[in-house]
C-alpha cells in the first residue's frame, strides 16, 4: 500500500503559484483486494487499541482527553461503520460518483474509497497517539473544553455561554444523536415543520404532529441546544393544498419556496400552522435556547436570467407594484418624467415590462423602481414571518439564512433581498458562508483571482460577518448551512487538516458563534442520504472530520479569549451602496477588491451605509469610498457634507464614482471630495501598500506583526497573515490571533512601541515562542503577549564584508568575515549566498569553496533590514602550489533598506518557491513510499 500526491490540474496550478506542499492531500494507491481490506481493517484496529490504552494513561495523570476523543469517535465511525459499508456496496457508491460529474476528479474513486477511509482513520489515530505522548511528556499542556453534555447553553449577546465560559454552538446537518457523537462534533438541534403538516385549513395531520412533539422531547432528551426550528417554504406536488390553492402556485413561486408570497392564502396557512404545530411543541422545550429560521436561501429574482426569474409574478404582486409606484410619484405625469414616458396610468406602465425583466434596462429608472420594489415587497414577507413568529414564542430568536454565494458581493441585487434591512430586522443575522482549499476541485466559483494570493479562500466569509457585525454588532452570528468543508460548487476529495482548522478559526475571530455545518450525509447503518451529494463530504474523510471536531474543542477551550477576539472597534469603514449594487453590475466587484485590500492590512475593516454615516466616530474611524457610480442626491449630500467637515474620508477611483443619480440621471459633479485622500482603484497588493503606508500609524495595534517570506533572505513585508488582538485584563496580557492565508512559510516578528515582546506564549498548548517564529501556510496560532517585558530594538544599518583575497584556486577555500553595524544590533543573523554555485559555493559560516573555474558574486545579507555587501571572487585551475593566492579585495556594500514597496510579494521571489516546489512534488512522487501511510 502506498499514498502519493495528486499532481491533478489544480495540484499543477498550485506548482505555478507557488503552493505549499502540506496542502495536498494524500491519496491511497495501493492494492483494493479483500486482504489488503482486511489488512487495513487490522492495523486500525491495533492502533485504535493503542489510542485506548493511550487515553486511559493520560486520564490517569489527570490530562484532558478531550481532543483525543474527537480521534476515537472518527476511528469507529469509519473502522465499525462507514468504510464496510462502502466496501459491501460498492455499486451504490459508484452510483454516487456517476450522480455528479466532479466526482471523476476523485482518483481513488468507489473501489478505492473505504481502502482511502481507513487510511486516513490510520493517519488519525498516529495523530492523536502522538499528541498524548506529548501531553505525557510534558511538552505540550492542552486545556480541557467545556463538557457540552452538562448544563444548558444560554445566549449571551452575540454568543453563548456555559456556566463561566463562552462556547461556540455547532453541528452538522442531518447529524446523528449518538453521544459520542454530540460529544465530538457539537450538541446543536433541529426540527423541521411547514405548511404541509396541515391537513386541511383547520387541522393538523396527526401523524406529523405526533413527529414534530416527539423530534422535540428527543432533542431535549439529548441536551441538543441551541435547537434550530426550520421553517420550511417546499409544497409536494400531491399536497392538497395545491389541488384547493392552484393560483399560489402559478406564478411568482422561485426556489426553496413553492407559493406566491404575495397570495394571502399563503399568510393563513402559516398562522395557522404556528398556532397548531409550533405552539404546543413549545410548550414541550420550555426556556431551551432555540432559533426559528424563518426562510432557507430565499431569492426573488426578477431579472432576465435570474434564478426562477422565468416563474413570472402574480397579479397580486403586480398590483402591490402599482401601490408601490403611486405613493412613490403621487402623479404618473412625475414617472413619466423619470421614465422618459407618456403612460396614461401606473397599470400602463407595469404592464409595458414583463417579467423576467430585459437586462438592457439596467442602469434605468425602470431597472431601479421593479428592483427597489422587489426588495421592499420582500422585506414586507420577512417581517410578516418575524413577528409571527415572536406572536406565538415569545422567548424566539428568528433567522433568515442568505444564501452566501449570493450575499453582499454578488454581481446582481435584483433577488429582493436588502441585507442591511434583513440584518436589523432578524435577532441572529447570517448566511451559509462558502469557503474554499486551493486544492479544491470542480471549483467553479465566481472569481478565482483568489489562487493568485491564498492558500484558501476567506473573502466571502469575511465579507458577511465584517457587514453584519458592523450593522448590528450585538446579534448573535448564526451560519445554518456553513459550507467550509464542502459546497455544491466545490470539492476538496482529501482535504487537509490544516485548512479545516484555518477555516472555523477564521469564522469564530471574525464573528460566527452558531455553526450548522454542510453536511453528515450518512445513516446510521452507514448507507447513503441521497437528500445531498456524498462523494467528498465529511463522512468520506477521517482527516478532515476529526480536525473539525478538534478545531472545536481548542476553541471552546479557551472561548472566552476567542470570543473577545472578535473587532469591537473598526477603524476602516467601507461604504456600501444599495443603490449602485442595483443599477451597476461591475460595483460590488470593484468593492470586493478595495475590501480585500483595506482586510490584509490588518486594521479593522467595518461597513457603512447611507443610513449608518452619521453613526461615524470621526476620530476613531476613517470613510473608505469605493467606485460608487450611482447614488442619490440625498446621500450624495451626505457624503460630501462629511468630507467637507474634515472627517477622516479615503476616496478609492473618484473619476468612477458619482456620476449618475440612483436612477440613472446624468449628475454634473464637482470637486466636493477635495478635503478626502484619494487612491485609484488598482489591484490588491498595490491598494494594501498604499492603504498601510497611509493609517498604519493612525490606526496602530498595541502589537505589530511584520510578516517576510521565510526562505529567502529578502525582508520585503508580505500579506497574508489575518490577526485579531485585544487586552486581557485577566491574564494583563495582549491576546491576538494570526492565521497565515498566505501561500508560503513566513516568518513573524512582533514589536510594541517600546521594543520587542520577551513573553509569547501559544495558549493552545502552553509552548513559549520568540519574536522570529516561524508559520507555515494554514497555520493557527492563538497567543498571548506580556507588552510589559519588552527589549528596545537596535536596527541594523549596514553590513560591512572583508576577504583577504579575490582569487582561488579549484578546490582551495576562503573565509570571508562580515560584521552588522552598529554592534549592538539587535538583530546579529545575516545570509550567505553564491551567484554562480557552480564555480562558488557558500556555507552558512561564509566559508567559500572554489568549485570550477570562472567568477561568483558572494553576497551577505543582514537579516534585519536586508542590507548588503558582496564580494567578486575569479576561480583558476589548479596551480599545484597548494595554497591560496591572491591580493587585495573588490567588495562592495549597499545601504539598501529592503523595504521596498511597503508591501507587496515579489513575483520573482514566488518563481522561487515555485520552481523549488515543483523540484520537491517530482522527487517525492518519485519516491514509491513517502511514509507507511501517507
């Protein structure tokens, strides 16, 4: 048996770019027959014997096993169930693969899946063996979680809390109710209930109300909490409902939700539903912590090509339009005006448009009035669904679940959905978050500009959370349906620990605090739920499981640092626009890009928008305008009446912004942002310089972090590490995340004002770090930081390099000597290295060894500042007098700073490592065995 790498298609783009080695996953290449089955089955079961015996050492000693219990759950799940039911039935599994055509890109495929399973469950239990070791060893110390199966979650603010600690909620969906399993993965419920477990317009059917009561006492029974009430919008197509209601369902029905929302009989079903379902089934639960999810994935669009669009709308909508233009205009000769029209009525002029609506309207006053509509018309169904629901369930928390590929940065808002109006009216905000590996495959998302920079795709994710936590910063962040271990429209077959671990960690420190993640696809015979796709989910891969529960575990561990992690103060506030979003479909593209870049910089980024600019603290908070190409007169006024007050204001593409009205009147525009910074609107990298060389001073964090590439001697700063800090009055000490995005090794120095910290310690396993450590791609760290105990840091300022000859003979060597000035520095390391290592070569000491004939530059550079000196060395043949020779020295020395850019990554230092990196992938898929496993 054997496991090499996948050099597929994104394996050879991550070689073009430059990515680390850790991110691709092994995969089993060994033989499929029943005695290497059997084989395997032994060897895990060995060492799942030998975890045992492991755990019950250190409970001995008094050491949190908590962690080692995720490892033991995920080993018997694939070990007893889930790898001998997909080796029994490999039909039903190739079945799977053939259902979705990105399943050929997995090369173990269904034979070869259980033999991968339990390879990876092999890799897990090593794993978890070893970390107790070290646990045993005293080399680490890991913190116990808190016991999720004593006492009741409560909802504090914008989390939860057990007793003293604050817990992060999760679970997947479908997830069974075995306690170790609730034990591992999290204790969150669910109950679903719709209009269809009415059987006529006065009753129940008996048996789903006999289903409904008993969901709930069982997730009572299990301590399952926060408990997640689904309501449901789906109609089947025998229900009787449709038989006796045809008309809501003719038109104006989209996905996820089967009738006109607009039809009043829909409104009657559902009071009628939460009069008879939900309020005894409450009465069942009590004071129990629960969410009512008021809509799954909503869209409305009406655009021509949008999701359902071709449904059309029913009269009923097209009458509510009719309102809605005539207490707008009062007079159809004012929309006539607008429009550039001679309707005689507002029906004239509804009718004139169909629905789905032509994009050539776009950018009109047309366009704006049906998508302003759309969104007020859906708004209306929201707060009709809450405050229903709070009428019946007082104690009810209501959640609207966006679907996250279609949030705040999609191309087009014409789907009714108003994230700012959804945000404020619903008491946990969120959407189900899409994150992506590089590694992925059947990536077919949106923008894949993301390759060109990170090890995994964070921008979505982070956009959402930074929005809503800004427009409601209380409300508890719920994600229904996080999609950060698999999605419809990506997979990653054998995904690594590193970037589920990454992946949660970057949700919790930006806000997320109730995760029901995307999906536990099994039963629990270990068959297939056909209700989702199961080819590289997480019930086919142990790595990725386990490292989800752990993940979990560390987190809740030490809730109430990580919690706090979470911006309370946002310094960089990015103006959001509704109406450009409509009117202009390259707007939220652009606004992506200045978010990224405001994002790396690590200064706390927040939203604001036309209602919220007032809010402002003008001297804690700076104004970032993006190119914003339709707005209205009033908030037009507002912008400048700001910047005209000598409010802090960045203004990003100016000669883009402000030229027509929100409906698409021509604006003749003035200098009013002359009191405004300005930038233009240019790519990433360059955007982040210029934004840090502006407010890293203004906005500056009680501990800095300057992040260079770890394998070369440049000290040009890279992006890429995303941090978060606060002050523990606890502990009197900084407490900060980092979480290395980035695609290379880079090495991290911190600095205070006053010099640089001597105390870091990792909280997760109680290690001590010095300033200088090291994180490789995907890497977590929690740490905190004693600001008290620092050393004033002396930066070097040059380099000097002396020789005491020139010229070698083949074989001969030469000790060069450099010396850092000042003396005192610091920072004492420097770098050798050889232009031509084929006629000179140099060690770590400096110590030269002639090679071949020819010359060679011999370069030192000091590793703090990257300052320089080289020296010219020519190579003869031979003399045969044994000795060295030669007189005087041409060196030369250079002051450079090698700060450079500020910022940016090199693309030649990228060649480097990428070049390097395809040097490794070759030899060690060369290799036939890289490791007994893996």
């Amino acid at each position: 048996m054997k496991r090499i790498f996948n050099l597929s298609s994104s394996a050879v783009l991550a070689i073009s770019l430059c990515m680390p080695m850790s991110v691709m996953a092994g995969i089993y290449d060994g033989a499929t027959n029943a005695q290497a089955f059997s084989d395997l089955q032994t060897q895990l079961e060995q060492k799942s014997q030998q975890l045992d015996a492991k755990v019950a050492e250190a409970k001995a000693l008094g050491l949190t096993t908590d962690y080692a219990q995720v490892s033991q759950t995920t080993i018997r799940l694939f070990k007893d169930v889930f790898a001998p039911w997909d080796r029994a039935n490999p039909q039903q599994v190739q079945a799977m693969y053939n259902a979705k055509n990105f399943s050929q890109n997995d090369p173990v495929g269904a034979t070869g899946l259980p033999f991968d399973e339990l390879a990876d469950a092999i890799e897990v239990a090593d794993a978890a063996i070893a970390e107790l070791q070290q646990q045993i060893d005293g080399d680490i110390s890991l913190t116990n979680a808190p016991d999720l199966s004593q006492g009741t979650l409560v909802q504090d603010k914008d989390f939860y809390r057990l007793g003293d600690n604050k817990v992060i909620a999760s679970k997947f969906f479908w997830q069974p109710k075995d306690e170790d399993i609730s034990q591992a993965f999290g204790r969150g419920g669910e109950v679903y209930y719709s209009v269809q477990d009415l059987q006529n317009d006065s009753a129940l059917n008996n048996w789903r109300r006999i289903n409904f009561q008993q969901r709930i006492d069982a997730e009572k029974t299990a301590n399952r909490t926060p408990i997640q009430f689904f309501l449901g919008h789906i109609v089947p197509q025998n229900s009787w409902l449709r038989d006796q209601y045809p008309q809501a369902f003719a038109s104006g029905t989209r996905l996820f939700t089967d009738y006109d929302i607009d039809n009043p009989n829909v409104k009657q079903w559902i009071d009628t539903t939460l009069e008879l379902q939900l309020t005894p089934g409450l009465e069942l639960l009590g004071d129990r912590e629960r969410v009512h999810m008021l809509a799954n994935e909503p869209t409305f669009s009406i655009r021509a090509g949008g999701v359902n669009a071709y449904r059309g709308l029913s009269d009923y909508t097209y009458a509510k339009f009719a309102d809605w233009l005539a207490a707008k205009y009062s007079d159809i000769s004012k929309l006539n005006q607008q429009y550039g029209t001679s309707y005689s009525s507002f029906e004239q002029a509804i009718d004139a448009y169909a629905i789905p609506l032509s994009m050539s309207l776009q950018g009109s006053a047309v366009w704006y009035d049906w998508n302003r509509f759309n969104m007020d018309r859906v708004n209306d169904w929201f707060e009709y669904l809450h405050t229903s629901v709070h009428s019946v369930d007082p104690l009810a928390k209501t959640h609207i679940k966006i679907m996250g590929e279609r949030s705040l940065y999609t191309q087009y808002h014409d789907e009714g959905l108003d994230f700012e109006a959804i945000a404020n009216l619903v008491d946990m905000p969120g959407v189900d978050s899409q994150m992506s590996s590089f590694d992925a495959q059947w990536d077919v998302r949106h923008a894949q500009d993301w390759r060109q920079r990170y090890s995994l795709e964070w921008r979505s994710q982070a956009m959402m959370l930074d929005f809503f936590k800004s427009i409601t910063p209380d409300k508890l962040y719920y994600d229904s349906e996080w999609h950060g271990l698999s999605g419809a429209r990506w997979r990653d077959f054998h995904m690594s620990a590193e970037f589920t671990r990454a992946a949660i960690w970057l949700a919790v420190t930006q806000g997320t605090a109730n995760f029901t993640s995307w999906v536990w696809n099994r039963k629990d015979d270990g068959s297939i739920d056909t209700r989702a796709d199961f080819i590289g989910t997480s019930v086919t891969q142990p790595i990725q499981l386990d490292a989800y529960g752990r993940a979990f575990k560390e987190i809740n561990a030490h809730g109430n640092q990580v919690t706090n992690l979470v911006p309370k103060q946002r310094n960089l506030m990015l103006y959001f626009s509704q109406d450009t979003a409509i009117q202009d479909p390259g707007y939220t593209q652009q606004m992506s890009l200045v978010y990224e870049a405001l994002k790396i910089t690590n200064i706390p980024v927040g939203f604001v928008t036309p209602k919220t600019l007032s809010q402002l603290n003008a001297n804690e908070q700076t104004l970032v305008i993006p190119p914003t190409s339709f707005i209205s007169d009033t908030d037009y006024q507002a912008l400048v009446d700001y910047v005209s007050a000598d409010n802090s204001a960045l203004v990003v593409g100016l000669a883009q912004s402000f030229g027509q009205t929100e409906q698409g009147q021509n604006r003749s525009t003035i200098d009013a942002f002359a009191k405004a910074v300005h930038i233009p609107a240019s790519d990433v990298l360059t955007m982040a310089t210029e934004i840090t060389d502006l407010y890293q001073n203004r906005y500056a964090a009680t501990v800095k972090i300057t992040a260079t590439a770890a394998q070369t001697a440049l000290e040009e700063p890279v992006f890429g590490v995303l941090t978060n800090q606060y002050f523990d009055e606890g502990l009197q000490r900084q407490v900060m995340s980092l979480i290395n995005t980035s695609q290379q090794a880079l090495q991290i120095q911190l600095a205070t004002d006053t010099g640089t910290p001597q105390q870091i310690t990792n909280i997760i396993n109680a290690k001590t770090l010095t300033s200088g450590f090291t994180m490789q791609p995907m890497d977590v760290l929690l740490l905190s930081v004693d600001t008290q105990t620092v050393t004033t840091h002396i930066p070097v300022t040059a380099v000097e390099l002396s020789a005491a000859q020139t010229t070698l003979d083949i074989g001969n060597t030469l000790q060069l000597v450099a010396n850092i000035i000042p003396q005192d520095a610091t920072n004492q390391t420097f770098t050798w290295q050889s232009e031509n290592t084929n006629v000179l070569t140099v060690n770590a000491t400096g110590l030269v060894t002639a090679v071949a004939e020819g010359s060679s530059r011999i370069t030192v550079t000091s590793n703090d500042g990257g300052f320089s000196a080289y020296v010219d060395i020519q190579v003869n043949a031979a003399s045969g007098s044994g000795g060295n020779t030669g007189s005087g020295s041409d060196s030369g020395t250079s002051s450079d700073g090698g700060s450079g850019g500020g910022g940016a990554m090199t693309w030649s230092l990228l060649l480097l490592f990428a070049l390097s990196l395809k040097r490794l992938l070759i030899s060690s898929r060369n290799a036939d065995v890289f490791s007994s496993q893996k």
